[in-house]
C-alpha cells in the first residue's frame, strides 16, 4: 500500500497548533511577503492563537504578508458574528499586523462574478505560497462539498446537509444558517505551493482512515490532495484513530 500524503501525528491537539504554527513561521521567515491562504472552523483555532502569541513575542512578523481565505458564507453581512470575515477579525487579523487579508465577499450581488474576481485577486498577488486547509467529516476542503465533478476556480457552492449539520452548533435557533458558500476551487487550491491541513479529533478518524489508503477517491475532495506536490496532513492520536 502506498500512503502519498505525508502525515504527521502528534500527540495532542496543542502539539499540533505548535507544529503548524512552526510551518507558518519558517514560511513566514524564508519570505516575509508570503501570500497566505487561512481556514476557518474550530481546528484552526489554535493556531490562530499561537500565531498571535508567538507575534506578541516579537518571533513572528505578518507585516509584509497578506492573506486570501478559503470562504465565506453566501449571502452574509461582514457584521454578521457567523460571518467568516467577523471570525478571522476576532480570531486574527485584528490581533496581529498583517499587511493585507481578503476573503470573497459574501455580499457580492453577483457571485459567479466575485468567484472569478477573487481568484484574479490571487494570481495578481503572485499566487498562494502556503495554505492551511481543516477537513469536513464527509471529506470536504474549503466548502468544495463531495460531488461527481469539481469546479476549479473561486465559486458558489450549496453547502451539504452534513456541512449545514456540522455547523449548526455556531448559530443560535433564531439565527438563519446560510446553505451556500463562496468557496475557492480545486484549482484554487492546487496552484498553492505548500498545502497543510490540520485534523483533529476521534471525530474526524473516520475520515482520515478513509483518505490513507493511498487512493484517490473521487467522491472524497480531500482525497485529491494526494497529487499535490507540497502537502501534509497534520493530525493529533485521536483522529488518527490512536
Ligand atoms: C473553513 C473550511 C472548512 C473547515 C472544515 C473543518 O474555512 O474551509 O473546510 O476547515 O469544515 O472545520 P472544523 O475545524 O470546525 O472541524
């Protein structure tokens, strides 16, 4: 059996926010204008917050570096605390001094439009040098929801029932849940030079044995990321079913 994704596992969910924030500073130190591709959701908290110390610390500097998220939900007010843009202000960018950050905009009036913007956004900045990507239960990456074909750039995508599911837990019950979302692409994602993506928890095990068999499933997006040439699966025991 061949395992092309290369995975590090480690201990604890604390030793792999270290781990990834270590990624972040070496990227960080080798080219200070690194273009930046950041996740939202739960996993990608920790590292956030070490980011953020390590900053405070004077031992990481964001200030020629400029970030392009992942995705947002559609349609959402930037104001809206489930909004994408309202978690990396809260989580991040307003905690440290990084130059630039764009996400899609949540309120475009046009989406296949902001999709195609958004990724010209990308390539003007000269292309994303490192990307952090989490994983969906169902193998999602970004909002790229399991399906028998893939869109390649920036777009809108209707959210899977299991994606809504998942994450119900952030919206109060009078809140409405948006099912769609602006996501960037397979290829958005592809043309990045250095991919990582962090997994943790005995609820994402499943998953993660799913995708280490080596196979390029094409009903599994994460899957996929085995014909990247720069990618590592970050994971913690728990959800490398240890
Ligand atoms: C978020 C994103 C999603 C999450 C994934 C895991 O920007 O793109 O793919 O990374 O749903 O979310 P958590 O970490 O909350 O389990």
């Amino acid at each position: 059996m061949i395992i092309v994704i290369k995975k590090i596992v480690c201990d604890t969910y604390d030793e792999l926010c270290l781990t990834a924030a270590d990624v972040f500073t070496e990227q960080l130190k080798k080219k200070p204008d690194s273009v930046l591709g950041l996740a939202t959701g739960e996993t990608a908290l920790g590292l956030y917050d070490e980011l953020i110390s390590r900053y405070n610390a004077g031992k990481v500097d964001f200030s020629k570096a400029q970030s392009f998220n992942l995705d947002e939900y559609y349609p959402i007010d930037p104001e809206h605390r489930q909004s994408y843009v309202y978690y990396m202000k809260e989580n991040f960018f307003d905690k440290v001094n990084l130059a630039k950050y764009q996400l899609p905009d949540g309120m475009a009036t046009d989406p296949d439009a902001e999709g195609i913007r958004f990724d010209e956004e990308i390539d003007k900045a000269g292309g994303i040098d490192l990307i952090v990507l989490g994983i969906g239960h169902n193998g999602h990456i970004g909002f790229n929801e399991p399906a028998p074909s893939y869109y390649f750039g920036t777009h809108l995508e209707d959210l899977a029932e299991s994606s809504i599911t998942a994450n119900s837990r952030f919206f109060e019950a009078d809140e409405v849940q948006p099912t769609k979302a602006l996501t960037m692409g397979m290829g958005t994602i592809f043309k990045a030079k250095k991919i990582i993506q962090l997994v943790s928890g005995a609820g994402k095990a499943e998953i993660v044995k799913r995708v280490s068999d080596g196979m390029i499933h094409t009903d599994i997006p994460t899957s996929l990321l085995h014909l990247h040439p720069d990618m590592t699966m970050i994971v913690d025991k728990k959800a490398n079913g240890e």
